[in-house]
C-alpha cells in the first residue's frame, strides 16, 4: 500500500520521510506538491508544512528540512516526556506530534553537528560534542523510538494500513589491525619486539614471542576459527575487515604480499563476509585508498563493497565522498571509538546524506553501537555485560540492529584482559537469543 506525502519539493523532506516510514516501518511512501492529487488519493497520506491544509493527518515542520546548506547557528533544545528526548518543538493543535521528528531526525542522520565547527580527537568527531551526549541519550536509538510513535499516529488514522514486521539481529564486526602478533614478521621487527618487552618487563610475552617463531605454539592473534566456529554454533553473523596498507606508524600487520597473509584472507572470506580496512593513512590520501582497495579486490577477486575505516575514523564528508567515488556501497565505520551508544540516533542502516551537495548518496552506513574501547573501564564482566543488556534491550523494543565492533587481538592470551573478552565473546555471540 503506497503512503502518499503532501509537501512542497525538497530533497531533505524526500529523504527523511524515506528513512523513517519506508525504511524503518516498511511502507512505500510517494510525494506530491499538487493538492489536487493529494485530496483525490484514497489511500494513507499525511501532509508535512507549516500548515495543515484541512483535516489530515499533518505533521508540522520546524523548518529544518526546506533549508539549505549548514546553519552554524542551531541548537536544539532538548525535552523529555517519559525518559525519551524530543527536539524542534512545534506548537499547532491540528499537528499530530507536538515536536517535528522529522527535523530531528535529519539532524541526527545526516550528522549536521559534525558539519558546525567543533573540537576533535585523534579519531575526529568526539563523542562529548554531540547532542545525544551532552543531553543523555547517546544509547537510545531514537529515531527508531520516534518511529514506533509514528506508526502508532498512521494506525489509529488508518486502521486498515498493513506494517511489515521487523525482527532485531545482532551481528559481530571485527576489524583486524594486525592479523599475526609475532609470525611472519621478520627478524627485524620482532627483534625490536624483543627489545621493547625486554624494558617492559613482559617476560610472559617474551617466551610466547619465541615459542611462536620457533613454531612450537599457535601466533595469539590467530584465533580466527575460534571465533567463526562459535559465532556459528549460535548462529550469529560476523564480518571481518582486513587492512592491506603499507608498514607505517598506523599499519602493523604483516606485508599483503606474504602468502601466508593472503591465504588467510581468502580462507575467512569462504566461510563468513569480509570486507576492506581502510588505514588511517588511506583515509588521508585518496590514491593510497584506491591502492589499498586494488590490492583487496586482485587477493580475493570480490569488489571491496563493504569498508571499515581504520580506528572509526571519520572526516566528514569528505571520507564518505571517496568511499563513494572508489564505488564503496556499505560502510560500517560509524560509531565511536571511546563511547557506546549510537551515533546517528538510529540502530537501522541508512543512506548517507551529504549536506553541502543537498543529496541523498548510494552509500550505505550501518552504525555500531557497542565497542571494545567503551568497555576497557569496566573491571568484571558482570558490569560489562549489565550495560550491553542495557543497549540490547532497548534496541530489541524496536526490533532494530545491535552491532557490536571488536578486534582479533583482543584474545591474546598473554593479555591480561583475555578471560574478560572470552566471555564477553560468547556473551555477544548468544545476545541474539537474550530475550
């Protein structure tokens, strides 16, 4: 059944109303500015503008979506009704929502705060900046809430309107900064290896280090069947991203070309997805990238359509713009490094929107809510697993996506944390069944 929208022309009303209802509640929704058109449709339809054009359903706008280019000058002020934050507060009786949704979702989707001026990390746009953490809400998705309360308006408007129903997934990224701790990286490097740990005091790693050159044990990073055989047998997804960068203060693995290297990537792709690890370097140097990439594409003969950024390093847009150019169609990098939550406001995959081209893109993002680096302050995996349990429920009530971003070495078992993310592993590759 086809959701027809009264507006006047814009690209941001097209593409909000297209994530909200058509992608987040299923309906497939069509535009129109001629009000003969909208007044002669039978079927569900809502007008969206300043003012209602009779008794429709009509949603007022705080005027966000009819600009264009970036107003520096905006800051939502937020509100809570019931522990969930509204922003763009409108004030019409014959609206159906006293806060224009739609406006806030666009500024959360399009990441309009990381176009303003602000403070940045090593690792771009910090957490402490946006909204979300400045108001609380940072581990809400929602829009995905705001969605929900959507639907609801539409159904007692139209009681005979048909939803798709959704079901929550949970899935495992894990980026692969250096696929071997010690093998296969010549006598050089792990001589400086020895070095370092020799001043450090690691006497622990010393003997592993030698134990894994001399091949009488396992390399510690090499925990890739571990991790695929369990997240089989509870039927969890995970994807892995390989880096392919040349040897440089950010890039750490073991050379691309190394036979060793390449078998295991063409190994892991037979039994789960992969994609590629742009490294930082890359993300700074947009031929660098389109190398990284060829070298992808001749080890494993897939087109690289599936990116993370090295450390979830974002410049927007400028980082989305090459993905785009270098024909990227899924990027997994938004999230934050340091802090659990969702970046975007919404647990559900979107198209990126480029503010400054007024454009609705191919690439799509899908947002990682749950890091290694947002737990390293918990002590027990009690408390560990208490706040995912947090995100995941409230994630599961909107039948959304938990995805949660890990490492290969974190299972290092000379770590001192390894007991830590072993459980945490088969925690997270279980949470799918947690109800």
């Amino acid at each position: 059944m086809k959701f027809l929208v009264y507006s006047q022309p814009s690209p941001r009303v097209r593409y909000t109303f297209k994530q909200v209802l058509e992608h987040l509640l299923g309906l497939e929704v069509i535009f129109t500015n001629e009000i003969e058109q909208f007044v002669g449709h039978s079927g569900p339809k809502c007008s969206y503008g300043t003012q209602a054009l009779g008794q429709e359903l009509f949603f007022k706008t705080s005027g966000l979506l009819f600009e264009r280019g970036i107003n520096a000058s905006i800051s939502p002020k937020v509100s809570f009704i019931e522990k969930t934050p509204y922003f763009f507060e409108i004030n019409d009786t014959k609206a159906g929502m006293p806060y224009d949704i739609f406006s806030a979702s666009f500024y959360l989707l399009s990441r309009y705060e990381e176009y303003i001026p602000h403070s940045k990390d090593a690792y771009g746009f910090r957490a402490t900046e946006s909204l979300a953490f400045k108001e609380g809400f940072l581990q809400l998705p929602v829009i995905d809430i705001w969605a929900l309360e959507v639907k609801k308006i539409i159904q007692d408007r139209f009681p005979d309107i048909q939803f798709p129903k959704k079901q929550a997934s949970v899935s495992l990224i894990c980026e692969v900064n250096e696929a071997y701790a010690y093998r296969k990286k010549g006598w050089f490097r792990n001589l400086k290896g020895y070095f370092k740990d020799l001043l450090t005091l690691q006497i622990k790693r010393i003997v592993q280090r030698t134990k894994v050159v001399l091949k009488l044990e396992k390399d510690p990073y090499q925990v890739y069947n571990f991790m695929i055989n369990t997240a089989r047998k509870h039927r969890a997804n995970i994807q892995f991203f390989f880096g392919l960068g040349d040897y440089s203060y950010h890039e750490k693995s073991i050379n691309y070309q190394s036979q060793t290297y390449q078998r295991l990537v063409k190994s892991i792709a037979d039994y789960c997805s992969i994609g590629i690890r742009f490294s930082a370097d890359a993300l700074e140097n947009e031929q660098t990238q389109k190398l990284e990439q060829n070298r992808f594409e001749n080890i494993t003969h897939l087109k690289a359509s599936a990116s993370f950024c090295q450390y979830a390093k974002l410049n927007l847009p400028t980082t989305y713009r090459n993905l785009i150019e270098h024909e990227v169609e899924v990027d997994y990098s938004m999230g934050y490094l340091n802090n659990a939550g969702f970046r975007a406001g919404t647990s559900t995959p979107f198209f990126f929107y480029d503010l400054e081209y007024e454009i609705q893109t191919p690439l799509k993002i899908v947002s990682f809510c749950i890091s290694k680096n947002a737990f390293s302050s918990f002590k027990t995996v009690t408390k560990a697993q208490q706040a995912t349990l947090k995100i995941v429920d409230v994630v599961k009530k909107v039948n959304g996506n938990i995805v949660i971003y890990i490492n290969n070495d974190l299972f290092d078992t000379s770590s001192e944390k390894y007991n830590f993310w072993h459980k945490m592993y088969l925690y997270f590759v279980q949470l799918h069944k947690v109800n």
